[in-house]
C-alpha cells in the first residue's frame, strides 16, 4: 500500500485545511497516512526567524489570513483566529507524538478545530486536557507521557528528520521515495506521486 | 466580460508556468485577461531583500527549484536555470509595457520561454531584440519607446499599483473587486472568482 508522510505543526495555518481533509483524500485514493507532527521553530531559526514568516512579513501575512479565509469557506470550515498567532505548539507536538497511532489523527484535528475553527488558546496543558477527554483519553496519562524524556527526544529526532529531508515549511506530504510537497495545495499532487510509485 | 489582471516578473520562476498556461484557461473561461507585467524589486525592497528569497533562503529555493520542475514536466516545458539567478528584469518589463496590448503575451511568453526553457540571459538590449524580432516586432523603435521616460513612468506606477494592491509576491491573478490570488496554482481559482462576480 503507497504510504505518505504528513507533516504538520500545530502552529502553521495551513496545516489546519490540510488536517482536516488529508485523511478522506488518502482514504479514497487508498494511500495509507502517517501522521508526523514536528515544529517549525528550529527550522525557522535557521533562517534567522524568530516569529512566524507571517508576522516578519506583513504583506505575505496579509495575504495569508485572507487565502486562508477562502480555503476555508470553499471547505466549509470555520476560521478564527487565535491570539496570540503563532500559537506556542510545543505541548501540544509532544502530546501528539505520546499518542498510539490511532488515536494522533483524532487528536491533531481536535486541536486544529480548537485552534483555527474557535480561535482558542492550544499552549497550555489544561486546554489540551480538555481536549484530550473529548477524543475519549487518559488526558493526566498522556500528559505525563508527553513530557517523559524518551517522548521530547522523540520530537527533537522527528524535527532533525523534517530538516535532513528539507522541509521548507508546513504542512508537507512526503512519499517513501523521499520526494517532499509542500503546502496544502499540493495534497493531491503528493497523493498522485504515491501512487505512481 | 469578466477580465483578470494577471500581474507577472520576468525573473519570477512560479510566473513562467502562469504565463505559458493563463491565456489557454482564461479564453475557455470565457475570461479577459490583461498582462501587467511589474517589478519585485521594490516590494522586497521594503521586505528587506535585495535578492529573490530563493537565494536568501536556501532551504525553500532547493524546494521551489524541485517544485518547479515537477510542474513543469507535468506542463511538458522545458526547464532551464538562467545564471545568474535571479535574471535583471527591468529592460523586459519595460519593453513588454511598451508593446500594444495585444504582442504583450506573445513576447512575454518568448521572454519566459528564453530564459527559463533555455536558460538564456534576458537582462540586455541584444537579447530582448533577438526576441522582439522573432514575434514580428520593429525591435529598435519598440526598445526606444521602452527607455523613454513615459514609458518608465508607466512601469513606477504599475510597481506602485502592485504595492497598494497588496500583492506578495509573483505571479498574482487580481480580479474586478481587487481579490488577490498569488502563484500559478491559484490561477483556477482565481477565475472562478472572476466567473461569479
């Protein structure tokens, strides 16, 4: 079965549109999805951006809300957004990544519909809690998985692995041959890719 | 007749694509479309780049390079790198605001063509001549009206245009009620929008 990477990071917008139609997508063309949140920070950093590339660049940011606006009615999903943008999404990754598989997917558009659909805060334990009860799971549990040392060093490896693959931002879909497509509006072409594969 | 500007850079990578496949769509459309082509330069300017964020930021110009050649082979065009990179645009935006509107496309395509399907330099007179030539043009006389002052002074308010008009980047598709669509994927929905207007 042709198998894509999605990587995505709670604080990027795009990545909310993606989250929230990958699944159907791969579903329908029979691509299995394998959820890989990372952070953007470290990449970022590199570039010598210490804010969201949206706030740097008001014009790109601009623009952004308002792309963002139509993507979103075109999918009939809300859009809200959250103060303060970027959200601090390192919790948030680590309670992802703590996640059995099944159950990452569930949680991760939890946080986006939270996020980008309410506008709501996502940094801080109690409302991942909230949201953890709501996808039916041990939120104390999984909490203190989250922050066990093995879980933050498995981020910091999933973040060094999104580098080595060149990642240019998020969301990105990765096939098993290591052809990496960047953006929401490239869900399809990477869907193809696979299955070609 | 609902009408496109379809605003583009000559140095701009993702705009060749647009300017080889925009007139096709828009004339099944059913949709008029003006070429405005304008300048970069001074909207990064303000950004605080003084080359393309290809160059500056390695990690997305590796992607966009990959990406481009992705679409492209799909587009079947051929895909050379100009060096250096990016080209000096100044002299083909102003021969092509030169033209009339109706050998703008046919030259602006010739540009694209040369340079980023053959990887030839666009920057001087000579090769801009060669090219005027080619699609029938008086390739002396249009070169004298693009250096003339008028016809620099239409160029600065176009760039002044792009600027209010908030544009981002290159290409963008801007409808009737000043919508805003940026980069050769957005062209589809671009004209939808225009369609509904």
């Amino acid at each position: 079965m042709p198998v894509i990477d999605f990587w995505y990071e709670f604080a990027s917008t795009y990545s909310y549109p993606a989250a929230m139609r990958i699944e159907a997508l791969a579903a329908a063309q029979g691509v299995e999805l394998r959820w890989r949140p990372f952070l953007l920070g470290p990449l970022f950093a590199e570039q010598g951006w210490r804010d969201s590339p949206f706030n740097v660049y008001p014009v790109k940011g601009r623009y952004m809300w308002r792309d963002l606006q139509r993507l979103c009615d075109a999918l009939k999903l809300p859009l809200a957004r959250p103060d303060p943008f970027p959200q601090n999404s390192l919790l948030a990754a680590r309670v992802a990544l703590a996640l059995p598989d099944a159950k990452r997917a569930a949680f991760s558009r939890a946080v986006y519909a939270a996020e980008f659909g309410q506008g709501r805060t996502i940094s801080d334990p109690a409302s991942l809690a909230e949201l953890l009860r709501a996808i039916g799971e041990d939120a104390e549990a999984t909490l203190a998985r989250a922050q066990a040392p093995d879980n933050k060093a498995a981020l910091k490896a999933a973040c060094e692995q999104a580098q080595a693959l060149g990642l240019p931002g998020a969301p990105c879909f990765v096939t098993s041959d290591k052809e990496v497509f960047w953006g929401n509006d490239r869900a399809e072409q990477a869907l193809d890719w696979a299955l070609r594969l």
